[in-house]
C-alpha cells in the first residue's frame, strides 16, 4: 500500500507521500512516490504515486522519454503550457501503460493487479497552482474549495483528522503538522505504509520547492509529534462532556 | 456497510453499532444490527452483525429456530454451557448460511456477496465475560488483553481514536464517550454508516444489561460530543510544537 495526501491553501501546494512498497509482508522496500520537475521562474510539477510500482515508473520513465538516448529526450513536461494539459498527458500515459500491461496478462481479469493513482501537482507561470487526482483509466479531477485535498492509497485512518484540521488559510508549518498527525494515525495501523516520508511546500509563485526534506524515523519533530498527539487525544477526550446513564431522563 | 465496535473492560462489555443498510445508494434502510438474549442471573449472550443482511437474519432465524412452531422453539443459545460453544454454534450457522447461499447461486464466483461477520459477547454465570469475532468461514477469535476490542465494517475511520483512548481501566461512561467519538468520526466519512446508533453496556455479573439505548441523530449527547470533538480536536492539534522548515539546520 501507500499513502500520499496533496493538498491546496491560499499559500500554495504542500505533498507528503510515505515511501514504502511491498510485495507480500516479507518484501518490503523503500521506494520513492514524489517526483518533481521544475523550471526556475516558469514552473513546477510534481507528482505523487499509488499502485503498482512497475506501473508508475514506467509512467515516469514515458514522461522522461528514458527509452531515448539522453541527448534525444524531451520532457513534455516542462513543456506543455497548462496544468490542466499536463494532466491529460499523465492521464494518457498511465491508461495506456496499464492496459497494456493487462492486455499482456490476460486481460480483464488482471485488471486490478496494474492499476496506479496519481495526484499531480504544480503551477505554470501566469496561472493558479492546481491540484488534480488522476485515476487508472487516464481521466481525472481537480481539487476545488469544496474538496481541497487528494489522498491515494491507505487514505481513511488519516483522513477524519485532515477533514477535521484542514483549513485554506493554514500556515505551511500548521499544514506540515496536520500531515504528520495523518501520517502518524495511518503508520500505526496500517503495516503497508512506512517510514521515511518525503515532504513538498510548493509556495505560490516560487517556481521552486519552498522546503523539500526526507523525514526518516528517527526524525525529532516526527517522534515528538507522534507521541505527544497520543497525550494531546488523551486531553481532547477528557475534555468532552461526560456521558451519564441517566441523561435522557432529566 | 456498518460499524460495529465491542470491547472489553475490567467492568464488563461495551457494544455500539449503526443501522443502516444499503442496496445501492438510493435504497437505505434502518435495521438492528444488535441482538439480545438473557436469562436473569444466569446468562447474557449479545451479537453483532455486519455483511450480508439476508444472511445475518437467516443466522439470527435460524439461532431461535423460527422455522419451528412458536411452542416447539429452542434457542440454543440459552443452554449451551460455555461462551465458546456459543461461538461455535454461531459460526456454523453463519458458515452454513454463506456456503448455502452461494452454492444456491454459482458457486465461488459469487463468494463475496453473501458473508457476512459477527461480533458475539456476553457472559455465562460463573464465567468471565467473553468477546468473540467470528468470520464468515464459521471460524472466530477471542478478545484478550493484547487486542481488547473488536470492529466489524467500516472499520478504518474510527480505529485511530480506539487505538489510543482506549483503557482496560475505563468507566462504562468513558467507553460510551470513546465509542461515540469513534462512530462521529466513522460517520462524518462514510455515508454507508448511519444513525441511529444502538448501545449496550453489560456490567459482569450483572446477566442483563445495566444500559440499553438507540442513540437518534438529534440525540443531545451524540450532538454535544459530535461538535466539541472538533473544536477539541483542533485544540490538542494546536498543542502539538509547531513545526518550523528551519529545525534540521540548528
């Protein structure tokens, strides 16, 4: 499994993605899911991945024209000129990569075993940051106000606290807490996602990530995080009104 | 879908489920998904359903022998001597029922659509109380101090709260409370779980339930609880340390 939450605030774009793979419970990995392009002053993309691993980096290594000697290659990237095109690219390139891999392998009833999610995320110069979640079948949707975030992956453990905390005028470094408290519910109970998560704060306008760090396991905000929200549940708990048997009766 | 939570305390069990059940979207219905039966001061058995509704009433039917004249009905559940029997005449019944109906309807291609799993608890006199899973295989397990609760259904939005409110220790009034939050959180993301909400609460030794209720949706306490776990949630995530994008460097 994995777990990758983007989200929009009026300040920009902010990813986090844990990075582990498994292939069954005795083969587990460490595999990078957030990927990013940009072009100082006129654009920065990034994309985060769920599903399978030979099916999103084929998408990457397409998008990067990897089968192209390096002199030859052209990132369509870096040269689409809106978000919403790139979209429809990324979209293209992940349907066709996971119908052929089912149409490799018996066809439909595969189906399920090729699929990938992708959030794509970015700003072009002269228009908006944008946030979209592309699906295995190539089409998509775009994050609004309504819905301002996309998870993939293990999404509900850490999901009640995100429709909770969330909030567009959130600072970066509130928005960075609030994924840790999400990532932190869904690495307790859910064995398939782990440690080290990458973490993006895309600033509006920037055209370059505002802060890009690895946090490993052993990071001192992560672990301080992680067990002082168990004390701070605890008090949230105690702070709500008492139940009593006899209420409906008064 | 459903959620449905049983959980031990020193005390004695606690037990909540929803009622809805849903065909579709657009066919809801409010349904029991708790069942009671007890003998004063001998013995108090509880159940708790979640899948198939066809199949959990066709277990419940059949426990009390509803295809048999009202007169001529034995409920064996209130004569076999242990917890544990309960459990396995439970299982093979809903064992029984699952296997009937898919044979009934091709076999193994339709091996998803009718199983269902049950939470049982209660507790015989002279016993501990006890608090089972069983699968729709006709198998189960046993709550013990390592895992002292059991969810069925929708079980993912709700987990983080149980996994660090919960206490062998507690009151019954903090168990509702911790229940309560946990269904709020499991409600507000999924619309296949609703209210009204059914509570039982079973003292040890006590073979009938010292509080039995449906929670509504204008409940005053459900209501109270629903709305300041925001507010307490976004307490105790302001009281986390802030996370600044310059920790690394100091």
């Amino acid at each position: 499994m994995t777990y990758c939450v983007g989200m929009v605030l009026d300040k920009g774009l902010v990813l986090m993605s844990d990075t582990r793979t498994n292939s069954g419970v005795d083969n587990i990995s460490v595999f990078r899911k957030m990927y990013r392009w940009s072009v100082p002053g006129q654009r920065i993309i990034t994309l985060m991945t769920a599903g399978n691993l030979a099916t999103t980096q084929a998408v990457i290594s397409k998008l990067e024209e990897r089968s192209k000697a390096p002199g030859e290659r052209q990132n369509s990237l870096l040269e689409l000129p809106t978000m919403f095109q790139v979209a429809v690219e990324v979209g293209k390139l992940l349907r066709e990569t996971v119908q052929q891999t089912q149409a490799e392998n018996g066809g439909a009833a595969a189906s399920s075993r090729f699929t990938a999610s992708i959030i794509l995320a970015g700003q072009i110069a002269g228009m908006e940051p944008r946030l979209f979640m592309i699906y295995p079948e190539g089409n998509f949707i775009e994050a609004s106000f309504d819905t301002p975030f996309f998870q993939i992956g293990e999404t509900k453990y850490g999901r009640p606290i995100l429709i909770r905390g969330y909030d567009r005028n959130m600072s970066f470094e509130d928005a960075v807490k609030l994924l840790m408290v999400s990532f932190d519910s869904t690495l307790k109970a859910n064995l398939s996602v782990g440690m080290p998560l990458d973490l993006m704060v895309i600033e509006r306008d920037r055209f370059e990530p505002l802060h890009e760090r690895r946090i490993e396991s052993d990071d001192r905000y992560y672990v301080a995080i992680s067990t002082s929200w168990s004390n701070a549940l605890r008090n949230a708990f105690h702070s709500l009104p008492d139940y009593t048997f006899y209420q409906q009766a008064e």
